[in-house]
C-alpha cells in the first residue's frame, strides 16, 4: 500500500513539474488527498 502511494506522489510530482495534462493531475491529485484523508482518519482512530 506505501508503495503505491509513494509511487502516485512520485507521478503527481513529475506531473506537477510538466503540467501538460492537468486532468492527469487533477487526477493524482484527488487520489492522494482521499488517501492522504483516509491514513489520517486510521490514525485518529488508533489513537
């Protein structure tokens, strides 16, 4: 699952960076908030 995720940011960055397809980024973008969104609610749910 770390591994994914890294690699999505590792997309987004390269995305970022060109900003050719911005749909694209959109894309990765909303994919690592929702995930980012999810860890942090597992987090304060073991806490």
């Amino acid at each position: 699952m770390a591994i994914c995720i890294f690699k999505w940011t590792e997309s987004h960055l390269i995305y970022t960076k060109s900003e050719e397809i911005p749909s694209e980024n959109d894309f990765f973008n909303q994919i690592i908030y929702s995930t980012g969104n999810r860890r942090m609610s597992l987090h304060r749910l073991e806490e």
